[in-house]
C-alpha cells in the first residue's frame, strides 16, 4: 500500500512538472518577442514587477521545520512545493519617458499624420518623395519619448504606447528649394501586452511559481535540501533553460548536552535559473528559522516561523534591430535588475498524516508572499 502511494505521487508529480515546463516555454517565447520590440529603457519598466516576484518566490518554500538535534538520523523527503506573491494594481501598468528609435514602418506611422501648410501643398509625387525623406530622418535615431502600458503582469489586452514629442524636418523638393515641415506629437501602440495577465489566486493578484524539492538528512544536525529541474531545449535560438537549487539548515543544539524546548536552525539557500538566452534568475537567503512538533511520528501538528535575509537579481538579454536608412543594425542589449526583497518573516505550519506532510505559510516583507509544500517524508 505504502509503495502504490509513493507511485501515485511521483506520476503526479512528473505530470506537474512537465505541464510547467511546457508553460514556461510558451511564456519564455513571448517574452524574447515582446523584449524584441522595446528599447532598453522600456524593457526595464515592462519587466521590473516579475523581478521581485520572481525572486520572492524563489526564495520561499525552502523550510516547514528545523533539523533535530540528532548527530545521524534518517531523514528523506521529496515532492513539491509552489509559491506566491502577492502584489498591487498599481504593478500591472508602468509609466515612464526614455529613449525609442523607431523603424521605418513606426517612422511612416508618424507621417501620415502630417498636417502642415508646406507639406500639404506639394504635388503628390513630390509628397511622396518628402515623405520618405523624413521617415528617413526619424528612423534609427534615438528621441526622448513618453514610455507607457502594461507590464509583464499587466493586462493581455491592452499594449505599450509610445508618446512622439513631435518635431521638425528639413528637406529638399525636387526643385532644390529646402522646406521645414512639421510631425506632430502623437501616441502610437507597439504590439506588446502583458503576459500574464490577471494571475489571481483567492480573489489576490499573484505571480504563482513551483519548483520539485528534496531534502536528506541528517548528519551532525544538518539537512540538505535541493531543487531541480532537468535541462530542456526550448529551441535553436532560446537555448536550454535549466534550473539548480541548494541549501543547508544547522541545528547547533547537537553540540551542547541540554535538551531544548524546540527545534532551530541556521539556514542559508541558493538558486539559479537561466530560461534559455533570454534571462538569468539569481537568488540567495540566509537566516535562522525555529519549529515545535506536536504529536507522534506518524500524526503531528508543527508550528514554524524564521527571519530571513534575502537577495534577488535578473540579468535578460535579448537583441533589438536597429532600422536606418543604411540598413538594420542589430544590437544585444544587456541589463540586471535588482528584486526588492531584502528580508521576510515566515509564519507557518505543518501537518504530517503516515508519510504524505502538507505545509503552507506566510511570508511578510517588501512583498508579501504563500507557499505551501506537499512531500513524501521517509
């Protein structure tokens, strides 16, 4: 019976994992596609909400009680855990200004719209040749421009905007004389939207995250704990996307002769994520974290809480094309971006039932965060 059940949970558990991985593919392309589109300046502001979720989430999960207070015991659990963070409305749009160069079919969007005397009274053939004079000018060039919509979280129906300043452009007509018209300032919608759209959970907004979780002990009052993903190749261009997670909580209360009244911990855990070529996900925490059993081995109720130091950072890379009228120029464009989680208190509790353990707590910091773990204790 207690090896059908161990079956059960890791055909569940496989199935779980790969519908995320499919997923993660699927979000990953959309996002090179819609980094793609965006200039530097508005990549960050699209993407800035995802970072400190992200590295929130990373961040929770890794503990629902501390080591005994034992040199060597047997300890060996695996499942799953998933997390959530929680954030505001005023996270799913970004408002910005910063510097755009636009492409020849965004630089002919502009002139179309064109209302001025000089302009308007050439022959048409004559309009046409200024008109692609100045969509020449303002192409590959780069303009301080209005920068705003959803972010990542953000809205699927709804796009980034660009705001035109406007502006002034000299040419020469056919009959050698100079003229000056001007493009008037304008919004024009660039064909990015939020990805995730609303991400809710119990009525709250919330970036979800899951990641498989295996934890050995214990030798000298330590545990092990680990997650991992098997790499995947997205494809050609993309890369491999692979996902490595360790840390180790220390009960120093093996070392001294008194019994103490509950169980502690030093912890300190690391991870890293890279989703192909598009982005890298770093996190690390360190802490101390404490918990009481109450009950008997195979039925018990375990209060938890830890204080947490934390860090979180994303590097994305992505190539944007530059379009001039010398040609398109491609150009790599690199940034980090810092989470803004830098510490957490958690509060939670466990429950164990034969050897199926079911935990869930709150994390309290700059953003709020649950997670909740579900694991085969051996």
């Amino acid at each position: 019976m207690e090896r059908r059940t161990i079956l059960v949970v890791l055909l569940v558990l496989a199935f779980a994992l790969t519908a995320i991985a499919q997923q993660n593919q699927t979000e990953t392309n959309n996002l090179e596609s819609s980094l793609e589109r965006l200039s530097r300046d508005a990549a960050k502001q699209y993407v800035g909400p995802v970072v400190s979720g992200i590295g929130s989430d990373l961040n929770a999960g890794w503990f629902h009680r501390a080591p005994k207070a034992k040199m060597i015991d047997f300890d060996l659990e695996f499942g799953v855990v998933v997390m959530g963070t929680l954030f505001s409305d005023e996270h799913k749009t970004f408002g910005t200004s910063g510097v755009f160069q636009f492409d020849s079919s965004q630089a002919a969007y502009l002139t179309n719209n064109i209302n001025d005397p000089t302009y308007n009274s050439l022959p048409p053939a004559y309009k046409n040749q200024a008109k692609q004079e100045i969509i020449n000018q303002i192409r590959g060039k780069d303009y301080n421009v209005g920068i705003g919509g959803p972010t990542i979280i953000g809205s699927k129906t709804d796009s980034v905007k660009i705001t035109f300043q406007g502006g002034q452009f000299t040419f020469t007509d056919p009959l050698g004389t100079s003229r000056t018209v001007t493009v008037p300032s304008q919004k024009m919608a660039l064909p990015v939207t939020g990805l995730l759209g609303d991400t809710k959970f119990l009525g709250k907004n919330m970036i979800p995250l899951a990641a498989p979780q295996l934890t050995l002990g214990t030798f000298a009052g330590s545990q092990f704990t680990f997650r991992y993903l098997p790499s995947y190749k997205m494809s050609d261009e993309l890369g491999e996307t692979k996902y490595f997670g360790w840390g180790i909580q220390h009960n120093p209360a093996v070392w001294f002769p008194l019994e103490f009244p509950v169980d502690f911990s030093a912890s300190y855990f690391s991870q890293k994520i890279n989703a192909g070529s598009i982005f890298e996900a770093k996190t690390t925490a360190f802490g101390v974290n404490v918990s009481k059993r109450f009950g008997w081995g195979a039925l018990n109720l375990t209060p938890y809480a830890g204080y947490m130091i934390e860090s979180s950072s994303m590097t994305f890379t992505y190539d944007y094309t530059l379009d001039t009228p010398t040609g398109k120029i491609p150009q790599r464009i690199v940034f980090d971006l810092e989470g803004e989680n830098k510490s957490r208190i958690t509060l939670g509790l466990s429950v164990k039932l034969l050897i199926v353990n079911v935990n869930v707590d709150y994390n309290i910091g700059t953003y709020n965060s649950y997670s909740a773990g579900v694991m085969i204790i051996i």
